[in-house]
C-alpha cells in the first residue's frame, strides 16, 4: 500500500523502498551530503560512515527483511508537481513496530533541501501516522527530535505532537551520542486524522 494525498503543491506519496531505487537514492543522498550529515545515525563503531552503493543495498535488505516481519515500513517520500513527472524527495522510516498492549512505534524522515519549505514533510509524516492509526490500528507514534533541528521540530508542531520531555544521550547522530525532545501523539488526538490537520494549515514547512 503506497499513502497518497494530493496538494495545492503536488501529489505527495509514500512507496516502499525497493532495490530498483538504488540510483535514484544514491544521487539523492550524495546531493544533500552538507544538508543531512549533521542529522544522519551513526554508530560508535561507525561514526563516519559513507553512502555507497553497497550500503543502500544492504539498507534495503535489512528494511525488506524487516518489512516482511511487520517490524518497520521503509518508505521513499515521492513528489509530483502539477504537470510534472514524479521525482524521489526524501525517506521516512517507521519502526520498530511494537504490538500487544503497547500498540507503539516511532518513525524518522529526512528530505531534499531543494524541496525544503512547500510543506511535503509535514505531510509525509500526515500520511504514515494516519496509516498507522487508521489502517494498521496503532495507538501511539513517537519522533525524537535533535534540539538543534529547527526544520524537523517546526513539523511536529505545525501537526500538533505533543511534547513529552528530554532523552539525554538518546540516539547515536554524527559520530556523538545526542540529545533528543520526544514527541508523540495518540489516537484519541488526531480527530479526523493528521492529513485532514495539515490540508487545514496554510503555510508549509518541511
């Protein structure tokens, strides 16, 4: 199932990421090297690591791998201007995806510094919590913010995350264990849905 909406902007799209996506990403990612590196996960062992081709390779094993156990949803963020074809903008992961008596997951996004500031991210990210409540019966998602990323923390406002306080030394970023702001939401707070919230705001950000 790919979520789609269409905006005053363009139609925006989530597709599963496939192998068959290689070039496209690769290029993508190489483009916005300055842009994403000081958000991009690391680990200790690898603090430095590169975007090759190889590493998109496995990236895609591993979340298809992870896709078929219905423990994340890897997906590519697609936009298409009116009258134009569809182009690969960004990344947005969901995962892990907890069941039970938790109903939880998190998700993370990330998206071309080109096409910054037309409003695709917050609606992206409209689009997997709606998914994730209404078609796969969720009850909580979570996105944990770096202090630092003016952009990303002006999307979970604009959608109305509530903010739930500060993990220190929360998740490995540009080679340095980061602090994080966590947000979240829950069913009961999304009403009609998120992508009915953002197709009501008239200024995009993302």
């Amino acid at each position: 199932m790919s979520p789609a909406v269409q905006t005053p902007a363009g139609r925006v799209e989530l597709r599963p990421l496939t192998l068959q996506d290689e070039h496209r990403f690769m290029a993508l990612r190489v483009l916005n090297t300055q842009w994403l590196q000081p958000w991009d996960a690391t680990t200790p062992e690898d603090p430095d690591p590169r975007d090759s081709a190889s590493s998109f390779r496995q990236m895609a094993r591993n979340l298809t791998r992870s896709a078929q156990a219905v423990t994340h949803l890897p997906w590519l963020i697609w936009f298409t201007p009116a009258g134009e074809a569809a182009r690969l903008v960004g990344q947005l992961t969901v995962g892990p995806i907890i069941g039970g008596s938790a109903r939880t997951t998190s998700l993370g996004y990330w998206l071309d510094e080109g096409h910054a500031g037309q409003g695709i991210t917050p609606m992206a990210v409209a689009l997997a919590v709606d998914h994730l409540f209404f078609e796969r019966s969720l009850h909580r998602v979570e996105v944990a913010v770096r202090p630092e990323n003016a952009a990303s923390l002006r999307v979970v406002e604009k959608l109305g995350f509530r903010e739930e306080g500060l993990r220190l030394r929360f998740l490995h970023i540009h080679g340095a264990w980061r602090d994080h702001r966590c947000f979240a939401l829950t069913r009961e707070e999304i009403g009609e849905g998120l992508v009915a919230r953002c197709r009501g705001s008239q200024s995009g950000v993302g």
